[in-house]
C-alpha cells in the first residue's frame, strides 16, 4: 500500500470515528424576549432550535477536520446586550469544530482553520442568500463561535452547512417565527 493510500485509509477512519462520536452544542438566541409589539409587528418569543450532523471538510494543507452547527430561530428584535442587537427573524448560530475524547481535560481532534458557508434558502418567501465566517481550529465546544446570524425573514427555512474546502455539506430546515 502506497503512503497516499494508507493516508487516505487512515484519514477516512479518523472522519468516520469522528461522525459517530461528535454531538453539536446547542445555542440559544438571548433570553430577554417581551411579548406584546415591537417595531416590527407583534412578538411571539417563540425560538426554535435547530442542528445539522457533522459537516466533514478538509482543511489547509493536509488537514483532516468536522464542524458541529447549532443553533436558535427567533422572530427578535433581540434587547442589547445581545449577539445581535435589534435582530429580527433570524437565525443565531453556534459554531464548534472537531471533538475531545476525553472531554475538556484532552486536546481537541479533527479541528482545522476554515471558512464556514450558510447558505439558506427562505421556502415561504423565496429569498436566499449566504453567509460566510472565518472560524478558527481553536473554535471548540469550549470555545464556539457564537455570533453568526442569519437574517432570513419569517417562514420555513433550509440551511445548507458547508465549508470553503473540500467538504461534506449538511443540511436542515427550520421555522423562523
């Protein structure tokens, strides 16, 4: 077996360990919702939470990572201090990378420096669009990526989870309230 092969071979076991074993954090959108109306019509408070599996992706080099997306739709506008102050019918998202075996006490495996893609497409109103985030290899469980907010508008929404290299994309569908 050629050393391209047994890399291969050996990166393959590490992804699919890694998709077995790694759970995506939760996020929650801030708590500090009012009901009655707002500048934007009236408020619900409702939030729905929402994860996709494991996107598996290649990072720089030879790098071999996955990346856990979670997250909390909410109709907003969100009170300050917020991740988004005055967002409005949007999607907060948590994002993680790579998973520790042992839990905080071990070092962190299959994490790499990528560039996360949302794209999401509003299935009620039509509207589409992407978001993009740098995050980091460091970006763990411990220390997620919290502030990337998808301003979708009310109405069902699918978000494809992928990344800027070689990757195996996920998606989910959501109501934004």
């Amino acid at each position: 077996m050629t050393s391209t092969k047994s890399f291969a071979a050996a990166a393959a076991v590490l992804v699919g360990a890694a998709l077995c074993l790694a759970g995506p954090g939760t996020a929650q959108a801030d708590d500090s919702c009012q009901l009655g109306w707002s500048n934007v019509g009236p408020r619900s408070c409702v939030m729905n939470e929402l994860r996709t599996a494991p996107v598996a992706t290649m990072g720089n080099g030879i790098c071999v990572g996955i990346l856990n997306a979670a997250g909390t739709a909410f109709d907003g506008p969100l009170n300050s201090p917020s991740v988004a102050p005055g967002a409005t019918h949007s999607i907060a998202l948590r994002i993680s990378q790579g998973f520790s075996p042992l839990g905080n006490w071990a070092p962190t495996v299959l994490a790499c420096d990528v560039h996360v893609v949302v794209d999401w497409r509003n299935l009620d109103s039509g509207a589409a669009g992407s978001v993009t985030r740098f995050v980091p290899a460091g970006a763990t469980s411990t220390y997620p990526v919290q502030d990337l907010i998808v301003g979708t508008g009310p109405g069902r929404v699918q978000l494809t989870v992928r990344t800027d290299k070689p990757n195996i994309p996920q998606s989910t569908e959501v109501f934004v309230p």
